[in-house]
C-alpha cells in the first residue's frame, strides 16, 4: 500500500475533510491526516472498509464513544479521568465507488507509549514520568469503569497516546517542510511494527490481529522526532483505540486483550469484568519502568503458550486460587483434578520485588515500593484486584501531577 495518494475529499453536511497522508492502516480501517476545513484544524479520520461486518462493529464503537462523551456532561458529576480518554470529534458516512464508509474524526494525537520507551532504549522510562502517566491512566480507567460502565479490554503501550499541547503548529510545520524540500514519494512506505511516528492516530488494534496497526513514517518523512520529545518533566497520556471496548455488563465477545497483557481469567475462560483491564494496566506499568514485558510466554514441544503464561503467573504472584481454577470452562485443558498446572510442573518462584531487585537492580526500597503499588493489580482472582478509584490514591501518587 502506498504511504501517498491524492488528496481525497469527504462531505458530511457543511463539514467537509481533506485527507492528504495516510498515517496508518488496519484490519478493517485505515487513518489519514485530514484538514476539517470548517473549523481550519487538523484531525485524524479513521475509515472504515465497507464490508457490512466492519459496519456494525463500526458503529457499535460509535456508540461507545458518544456515551464517554455523554458520561463527562451534566447531570453527570465531572470526573479528571475525562480529559485522559480520547474523544470522537464526529463521524459520518462516505459513498465512493467502493461502498459506503463508515468514518470516524478525532484529535490528533502524539506518539504513543511503545515510542517512548524505546526513546528510553529499552532501559525504563523515568519514575517521575511513570507516576504521572501511571495515575493518568488510572484516572482513565476509573472514568471507564465507574462513570461510563465500559471495559477497555485492549490496554498496551500502544493504546496510550501522548498528548501534545502544541499538536497544530507541530502539523503545519511538518507539512511545510515537507511542501519546501518537494520530497518525492516513496514507491513504498517505510513501516516499523513497533515503532509509531509522530503524529500517530487513533489504534487500529483487534483482539484477533493485535499487530494490525501499521503506521507510515513516510507520512511525514522529513519530521524529526526529537523535536517532539514531551518535556522531560511533564507528560499528559490519554487512552486511545476503544475499538475492542464493550459494556461491563454485556460484553461483545470473549476473545478480549493482546497475548502479553491478557489476565488469568480469559485465558482459562472464567468470568471477566473491569478488573481485567487493571491487570493489563499493571503489565503496562511494569514496561514503561523496565522496558521489558512482564509476561512473554512461549510454547514447547509439550506444552503450548497458554501453559507456559500461567506458568509465568504463578512463577510471579503464587498458585491460582481453587475457587478461579476450577470456575474456568478451560481449566482442563490446563490444570489436573487437584487444581494444579498439567504440562509444566517444575516452577521457579520470582516475586516480583525479588525481579526488581535481582535482574532490573532497583534499590530495596524502590522494588519493593513498585511492588506494593503492582502486586494488588495482578492479584490472580479477579474479585481481589484492586480497583482504579482505589490505586489513584496510592500513597505514592498522592501529589502526582494529574494533567501534566
């Protein structure tokens, strides 16, 4: 797929969006960079491929994104998770001669957290910066969970945007270094599967194909990225990509969140609920301050990835719950009678604290205060997880700069 094409116009009404750079492409949509022309401003357009399917799985997200909107007005209380979940400016259909799109607009946004932690080298984010971002993403969760009775289910570094204040002037300046240096097209666009350039757009992520987003360096092939470092001080995040949310009390499906960030309960088909996302979450946390994943499980020769990730679990926290084990529709595809895993039996107890201090060499006290903060989040049974409304008051985020 090419990473230009000419511009292309949509008309909704007296809006009409100019779209003139591919800045990613999905499973069932791609997003451009566009100009809304009614109110002289740069914003991300996600359009959907027209296959009826895509369509209802479409306009169920639109749903999704106007109760978060209707959630934050009166008589609804005001919540500061609000500005911390990404909003839908608009949507509207578009007739072209391939079918009728559905298209969502939103904010343009910055890079998102997988790019910041490679800016890091793989070596940790700074712990000034994961509070901030930690209790910002908590603060959206809460609004989520609580306010608007929804489930991510999705949670990862790249579902975390970062916002930039300054996002128009970083626009109009890449396009016109862009327009002054005449660059020639690429025959094909340089894509990084884990790297994201600045601006990114909204996820295109699906339980089912989580790599599925494939952004276009050659959108803006001119840009440098370190003249959009956030500051190293200061740092706003907020939750994209809630193509793959679902009501908390009716969910869409069962086959929810990428492998890495993926809870004990879903992989042994238990009951799941908000608390899933704060499992994902805590995964999250545990990356932006080592730069490694906490959970990368693998398969062999006699068990398969799903054995060897529980196996991790327990490695981490302890033994699954009876009660969880033998609630899961699962479980004999992964424990025996007594509750205990089948095809991996010789287990290395690592405590989480311990790995902070043995293999990342945090101090004592800094392991185990990380430690304290993760461990309520990736309790096993999903009934004893801490909640978002109570992690936002950890001793240790008290203070934390909540807008950055």
């Amino acid at each position: 797929m090419q990473a230009y094409r000419s511009p292309s116009r949509f008309h909704t009404g007296l809006v009409r969006h100019d779209a003139f750079a591919k800045l990613g492409w999905g499973h069932f949509s791609t997003v451009w960079l566009a100009r809304d022309t009614r109110f002289d401003r740069h914003v991300a357009l996600k359009i959907v491929r027209s296959a009826p399917i895509y369509t209802e799985t479409a306009l169920d997200e639109i749903k999704l994104l106007q109760h978060i909107i209707s959630s934050g007005l009166p008589p609804n209380p005001p919540h500061p998770g609000r500005r911390h979940v990404v909003g839908l400016l608009d949507h509207f259909r578009h007739q072209c001669p391939n079918g009728n799109h559905v298209c969502m607009v939103f904010e343009v946004l910055g890079e998102n957290l997988l790019g910041l932690v490679k800016r890091y080298q793989d070596k940790g984010v700074p712990m000034h910066l994961v509070k901030q971002i930690s209790k910002q993403i908590l603060l959206g969760v809460d609004y989520l969970h609580r306010q608007c009775g929804m489930i991510h289910t999705d949670f990862k570094l790249e579902n975390i945007l970062i916002y930039i204040d300054s996002i128009e002037n970083v626009v109009r300046t890449e396009l016109s270094v862009n327009d002054n240096n005449a660059a020639t097209p690429p025959t094909k666009p340089r894509v990084h599967r884990r790297q994201s350039p600045v601006p990114v757009p909204e996820s295109l992520s699906t339980p089912t194909d989580s790599q599925s987003l494939k952004p276009v360096d050659a959108a803006f092939p001119h840009s440098s990225k370190s003249s959009y470092l956030p500051d190293p001080e200061r740092i706003t995040v907020k939750v994209a990509d809630l193509g793959n949310a679902t009501w908390a009390d009716s969910h869409f499906t069962e086959n929810i969140q990428t492998r890495q960030y993926r809870c004990p309960e879903v992989i042994i088909g238990a009951k799941w609920g908000p608390s899933a996302d704060i499992w994902s979450v805590a995964c999250i946390i545990f990356e932006l301050l080592t730069g490694d994943i906490l959970f990368q499980p693998a398969s062999g020769s006699k068990y398969t990835k799903n054995d060897d990730h529980l196996a991790q679990m327990i490695e981490l926290v302890g033994e699954f719950p009876k009660s969880l084990v033998f609630s899961g529709k699962y479980r004999n595809d992964f424990f025996n009678s007594h509750g205990e895993l089948q095809y991996i039996t010789k287990l290395r107890s690592w405590p989480l604290d311990t790995l902070l201090y043995d293999k990342y060499l945090f101090t004592h006290a800094h392991a185990d205060a990380i430690a304290s903060f993760l461990g309520p989040m990736l309790r096993l049974h999903p009934d004893k997880r801490a909640k978002a409304s109570e992690l936002i008051h950890y001793t240790r985020l008290e203070g934390i700069m909540v807008e950055g």
